[in-house]
C-alpha cells in the first residue's frame, strides 16, 4: 500500500526541519568554542605581555617574572589574565610585585638570579 503523497510531502518536511535543528546545535557549538579559543589566546597574549613588561623592567628571566605573576594573582585570589591586565594597564603595585620575586615561591631564599637546579 502506498503511502498519500501529503504524508510523504510532511515526511519529507519533518526530516528537512530536524536536519536544520541538528546544522543549528553544531553551528552554535562551534561558535562557543571558537568564542572560548579567541578569549583563551587573548588571555595567553596578555600573560606573555605582562610576562615581557615585568622581566624586562627588572632585569630577570621570563620565567622568574611569570613566578612573581602568578604568586601575585594567588595571593591577591586573581585570575592571571587580570593580574596580567593590571600589568598591563599600569595598576598592580610594582612594589608589591616586585616583592613577589624577592620572595619566591619557597620563601625569602629565592632571588632573582637564582638559577634553579
């Protein structure tokens, strides 16, 4: 028995509307990821930046800078992407900061031309 070409026609409505649902979910899946990637880059570069700005001004290695940003943003309960924009924007206490470095993650012992074993 064939089936009444309006079923058909509905049939063929139904598959095209749930195509269309599906391309939607994915299409809205990959702009949030797209979304979080661009604003995970843009929180990388401004790190890197901070990073650059605080070695540069003192005198020290990339890495021993990063220590003191990140010591800086944990003790002050910060993201490091806001820790790095107070860099940034001029608003973090250089002071403050800089006392992270001397101080090191282990104590007043760490200095800035600590090499590290």
């Amino acid at each position: 028995m064939a089936a009444a070409p309006e079923l058909e026609v509905v049939q063929v409505l139904a598959d095209a509307a749930a195509l269309g649902l599906q391309n939607r979910r994915a299409y809205t899946r990959c702009r949030t990821l797209s979304g979080q990637l661009q604003e995970a880059l843009s929180s990388r570069v401004r790190i890197e930046q901070a990073k650059g700005m605080l070695a540069e001004r003192w005198g020290v290695r990339a890495d021993q800078a990063f220590v003191a940003l990140r010591q800086y943003a944990r003790r002050r309960r910060l993201a490091l992407d806001r820790a790095a924009g107070m860099v940034i924007e001029g608003a973090a206490a250089d002071a403050e900061l800089r006392r992270e470095i001397d101080e090191g993650p282990e104590g007043p012992a760490w200095s800035p031309g600590h090499q590290g074993v």
